[in-house]
C-alpha cells in the first residue's frame, strides 16, 4: 500500500499525559521501538499483554498504509537483578544455576519467546537487535555522553551524572512525574553504590568483577553495558536519533525510560522519542503478574489448564481476544471466570464468521446503515486504539448475519461485500483473531450437516415425526441447534 488511509488517529503521549494527533516524522514511514524481553526465563501473560497491545498498534499503523519500522529487542546482557545497577546479571545468574552457557540461556529463552509470539498470533517485528549484538555502538554513546560532560567515570565503572544533566537543560523526570528532589530522598542507598556522586545517578558501564561472566574490553577496562543503555542504541540505531513511537509496560517509565531520554539527549543532543506509549498491566488475584513474587500464569499452563487458577485451558485466540477486549492503558486482572465469559464472546464472533462465509445476497437492502457502521469501526480506532469499543462495533454485526442467515432478512451483494471487508479487516488484520481450528476445519460438519438436514427433511415430508424430532434433538443434545424456516433449515453451534 503506498498511500495512507484517510484517517484522524488520536494517541496517548505518555510524555504530554494528553491524546495528541498522530503525526509521523516522515509523512508515510513510521518509526516504532518496544523494549523486548530479556531472556532469563519464560514469558508470562503479563509480558504477554504487553507485546500484543504493541502488535495491535503495529498492525493497524500497517493497515492504514504507513510502513513502519517497528524494531523490539532482545535483552541478553546488562539487565541485573531487581533492575538495579548493582548485583548480578539476570542471564549469568540462570547460566550459573543451569550450569550452562549464558548464551545457551539466551537461545533457549528467546526460541520460547518467539514460539509464545507466534501462539499468540503477534507479526514478528522488523528489526529484532540483540544487546550483545551492540556493545560497540554502546561504548560510542558512553564516550559522547562523557564528552558532553554528563557522565564521569569512577573504578573502571561510568555513571550517568543525573544533576549536570540537569543543569545542561535537561528533564529527568517529566515522563515519569517524579521530582528529581524526591527522587534524590527517595533512592535507597544500596551498598557498593558508594561510588555514585549522587544517588539517582545510574550505570552506563560497569566494571565486571572476576564473578562476571558476560564481559567486554571497553576504554575503561574489561565490563559490560548498563540496562538502559541498549535501548536508548538499538533505538536510534535503526530508526534514527528522533524516531516516532516507544512503546513499553507502565513499569518500565522509571527509570529505564526516563533514563533513555537523558541518555540520548545528552549524548546525541536530541529528545529521542515524539510519542512514548505504555500499556497497563496484566494483573492476577488483583496483583501485579510478576516473574519475582511468581504471581503468573505462563502460556503453558493456560493451554493444559494446570495451574491452580484456571479450571480448564483456554486457547491463545481466546486470551487475545481477552485482552482485545480491554484498552491497552488499563488494568486487566486475569481470571477463570473472565476467561471464560471471554470464550463464550469468541465463539459467538467467530459462528457468525462461519455464517458470514455463507450468505448469499439477494437484491434488496438490509436496512442497516453499514457505512456508518464501518466509520465507527475506524474512530474506535483512531481514538487511541480503542479495542473494546471496536469490539462491540463488530458485534452488532452479528445479530445482523445471523438474520440473514436465518432469511429473516436480506442483503444486498454490495452491502454483503462491505460487511466482509470491514469483518476481516478489523478481526482479522487489526485484532489480529485467528478463527479456531475446527471452525476453520468446519467443511466436513457443513457437509455431514447438509447430509442430516436432508434426512430430516425427507422424515417431515413422509410425516415422520419421531425420525425428525430425534435428529433435531440428538443434534442439540451435542450442541447443534436446528433453526427451521420455510424454505429450509440452517443450523448454529451453542456459544
Ligand atoms: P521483562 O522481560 O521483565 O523486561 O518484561 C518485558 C515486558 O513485559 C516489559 O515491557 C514489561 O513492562 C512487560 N510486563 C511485565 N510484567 C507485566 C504485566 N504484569 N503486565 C503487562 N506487562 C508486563
Ligand atoms: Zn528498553
């Protein structure tokens, strides 16, 4: 596609805490970073979350005919333990307790993640960088932060100086809200940290100690990059020192994103990112889903049901329909029940899919206005990627094929057309909404169905009543209801 749709989309700038109107850098490209995993262990529902709220913006910016460079990491260095900048590297840890390699921890994690994304029906992104894949673009922005003055160097180690980059005319702090002042109270003073000039400062290098297995030679001496470093690289690295959108859970605003304002602004003069969006978090029995506390549900689990807060398993289209279901800005607390209601709504949208398939136009119209309709579909969209909202518009279509499918009503070829477009633009393309195998496999049943539907009909011709109430009835014993009208019978399966 070449040109963009005509459209008004409104998104939610973290930065302004304001909708803005959406306004790439270059009219027709858009340029995306999502902070990926970091690959110590498997992915949860509620990393999950997050990197399907990212897939459906990906996926609608495409639909409306912008290219976009949407570029998510791999995080396989540098992130240490409770996200500090002390302790050790999540990875090496793994590896050490595994005793394996730490880049067999990394292959074996990042397979798993890409097979979950995969599952979940998430498009791989453009561009998928590695941190370790890195290290000479991060000792490059190291040198031009300390150029700048804004960072010092202490041990073989080089801290980000928070202060004088304040003074410099910088805003630590604006994304997040916090008061730099507040901050400064508010920081623990963890040990070892000692070597900081002030405690908000944060590691862009580190020295690695003996223990530390995942080094590198750098002017300062044998260590390795700080967390935060390798998204404010990888970023500006492909899509340019200011790019479009940058996307992330809530929780990682402060500090890694604040720090990669101040990272990139000190060493490269330029605020790098025009529009920072973050999605909310997945929540379980209320509280946050969350690798540490092991407060998580993991796709395995919710495919077998064994976990002890699922009764059943649930298939990844159900989850995502679940989580389409609610706006990317707001809490969704997992549940079985919700779970389940969600199954229930899947499955009716996807019966009249499978209805939708079959309808025949006949000349006259539906007296429905679907131009409206297909207009509601793009604004629930444009306002911020409003997926419930789309959601219940794509509902109403279904009471509308189900009449038609029972020639309760009519409808015309073009407005059928329509209808089919708008369907699988937004449950297919947008939402992204697989329909199940077994719907998908559903020739076989339309065929034994057609076969049944005729035997009964050829018992109520011969007054066969007992025959025909039994076929009837057997059927809806297995969840497959007839629906009789004067020129024929159609059938549905119980939502
Ligand atoms: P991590 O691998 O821990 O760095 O997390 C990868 C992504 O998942 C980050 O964008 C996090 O913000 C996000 N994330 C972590 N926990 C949750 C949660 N409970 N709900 C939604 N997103 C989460
Ligand atoms: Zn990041």
């Amino acid at each position: 596609m070449s040109t963009i749709k005509e459209h008004d989309l409104h998104l939610f700038n973290s930065l302004s805490g304001e909708k803005e109107a959406f306004t790439p850098l270059h009219s027709t490209h858009v340029g995306m970073y999502v902070c990926g995993p970091t690959v110590y262990s498997d992915v949860h529902l509620g990393n999950v979350r997050t990197f399907t709220s990212f897939d459906l913006v990906f996926r609608y910016l495409s639909h409306l005919g912008y290219k976009v460079r949407y570029v998510r990491n791999i995080t396989d260095a540098g992130h240490l333990e409770n996200d500090a900048d002390e302790g050790e590297d999540k990875i090496a840890k793994k590896a050490r307790l595994e005793q394996i390699e730490p880049m067999e921890v990394v292959q074996k994690y990042t397979v798993g993640f890409r097979d979950v994304m995969r599952a979940f029906n998430n498009l791989p992104p453009s561009i998928e960088p590695t941190a370790t894949g890195h290290i000479v673009e991060q000792i490059e922005l190291i040198k031009a932060i300390i150029k700048a003055g804004m960072a010092y160097e202490v041990n073989g180690s080089v801290y980000f100086d928070v202060e004088k980059y304040q003074q410099e005319g910088g805003d630590y702090g604006q994304l997040s809200g916090r008061r730099i002042e507040e901050l400064i109270h508010n920081t623990r003073q963890l040990e070892g940290q000692t070597e900081k000039r002030s405690p908000l400062d944060f590691a862009l290098w580190k020295n690695a100690s003996d223990a530390h297995i995942m080094r590198w030679p750098s002017p300062w001496g044998i260590g390795f990059p700080g967390w935060h470093l390798e998204c404010s690289v990888m970023s500006t690295k492909y899509l340019g020192d200011q790019f479009d959108i940058h996307g992330g859970g809530m929780d990682l605003k402060f500090p890694h994103h604040e720090c990669e304002i101040a990272q990139c602004h000190a060493g490269k003069g330029q605020r790098p990112v025009r529009y920072w969006m973050h999605g909310n978090m997945l929540t379980l029995n209320g509280k946050r889903m969350s690798k540490s506390t092991g407060n998580t549900v993991l796709p395995e689990e919710l495919l077998t049901g064994k976990s002890p807060h699922l009764s059943k398993g649930f298939s990844p289209s159900v989850v995502r329909f679940f989580m389409m279901q609610a706006h990317y800005r707001s809490v969704l607390d997992f549940s079985d029940e919700a779970l389940k209601a969600a199954e229930k709504g899947f499955t009716r949208l996807m019966e009249a899919l499978n209805r939708l398939d079959k309808l025949q136009a006949t000349g006259k119209e539906l007296d429905t206005d679907l131009e409206d309709w297909r207009k509601r579909a793009y604004a629930a969209m444009d306002d911020d990627f409003n997926s419930p909202i789309l959601i219940s518009v794509l509902f109403e279509a279904v009471p509308w094929i189900n009449s038609v499918a029972d020639r309760k009503k009519e409808i015309s070829q073009a407005q059928l057309d329509l209808l089919r477009s708008v369907i699988k633009t937004f449950v297919e393309d947008v939402l992204g909404l697989e329909r199940p195998d077994d719907a998908a496999n559903s020739d076989v049943l339309d065929e034994v169905m057609e076969v049944l539907i005729e035997l009964r009909r050829g018992a109520r011709i011969e007054k066969n009543w007992a025959l025909s109430d039994a076929i009837r009835d057997q059927l809806a014993a297995k969840g497959i209801r007839l629906h009789d009208a004067a020129d024929g019978s159609t059938w549905t399966i119980d939502g």
